[in-house]
C-alpha cells in the first residue's frame, strides 16, 4: 500500500488561457501524456456524502486504483496497483478486493460490494516542475464534455498558492472556484441522465 497527502490548487480554463500558460511555460518541449480514470461509486452516493472517491487510472500501460478522503491538509489517496485484468474486472463491477482499499473503505462505512462502475474520463496531460511545484495542464473529455484546467500540485498549501496566484497573474487569468475531475464528471453524468 502506498498513501500520500495530496496538496493541490485548480483553475479551469477557456481553451485560450490555456494556450497563454502553454506559451508561459516551456511546455512545448513536454510529451503530452494520456491518461483515463474510472470512476465508482455506491448507488445512493456514499462515497461523494463523504467527500471521497474511488478511481482506477491507466496511464502509460499501468493500472492504479486510488480511494481519495479528505484529510486537515489536503487529500488522503491510498494507492494500490491493479493487472489490466483486474482493472478490467472492476470496470464489470466483479473487481477483486484490494485490501489496503478496502480497509480504508470500511473505514468509511461503505461495503466494497455496493461499489459499480459509474464511467470514465481522458485527460491529454503535460506536467512541469516549476518553482519548487509540479504545474499540470490538463484537456479533459468525458461524456459530451471537454474541459482545460491548470493544476499545481505542491509540498505546501504556502508554496502551492503562490505558485498558481503567479500564473495565473502573469497570463492574466482570473481565479475561479474549481471542481476537481470527479465532481465535474458527476455534474455532467447527471446532465446526460
């Protein structure tokens, strides 16, 4: 089991701003990576009530399962990887229990059993360390939905903000109050509904 505290500010963008940040930043030279996250969910919502989330993410022929939990100074994410036949199970809604998840899940009262696969969203991802952070520039499509977003992951919530507040004020972005992917997803699945 892998666990980490995850510490991260987010800002959607119109498809201009996000080509100001790519301009900003040398990002040209970055590979563009790909990346699709599955999402779970219970049938009445236990995990969202509880401000957390199930995921499996495929990126660069690897499969990683992360539970998400909010935490005093960001996020909890438990780690655990997956065979691409495992991934594929749970995407059927017959996934075998992992236990460090699992352990963490029943720490939040939900039965791994009442988990079913809810879809899935593809990020074109370029990542970059700047000023002591990593800045990510992330197209995203899912259902009919496509979306730009600038993401700074940081040590601190101190380094973290200053990092984006400079950005964001250089390419002349105003700050908006931001969902991350999942709750995104969410809105839009409940649309499609």
């Amino acid at each position: 089991m892998s666990q980490e505290i995850e510490i991260e500010f987010k800002n959607l963008l119109t498809e201009a701003e996000y080509n100001r940040i790519y301009q900003f930043l040398p990002f040209e030279s970055v590979e563009l990576m790909e990346q699709t996250n599955y999402y779970f969910e219970t049938g009445d919502g236990q995990l969202r009530g509880k401000g957390a989330a199930l995921r499996i993410r495929k990126k660069n022929g690897s499969w990683t399962m992360t539970l998400k939990e909010p935490h005093k100074d960001g996020l909890l994410e438990t780690h655990a990887p997956l065979t691409e036949e495992e991934a594929n199970l749970w995407i059927q809604n017959k996934g075998p229990k992992k236990a460090d998840i699992s352990r963490q899940l029943e720490g939040l009262g939900i039965d791994q059993d009442r988990l079913h696969y809810l879809g899935s969203l593809t990020t074109r991802r370029k990542e970059l360390p700047y000023n002591g952070a990593l800045v990510v520039l992330d197209h995203s499509l899912y259902y009919d939905k496509e979306d730009y977003e600038l993401e700074v992951e940081a040590p601190s919530k101190e380094a973290g903000l200053q990092v984006i507040k400079q950005i964001l004020e250089a390419c002349k972005i105003p700050e908006r109050q931001t969902d991350n992917k999942i709750k995104r997803f969410y809105q839009a699945k409940l649309q499609s509904e």
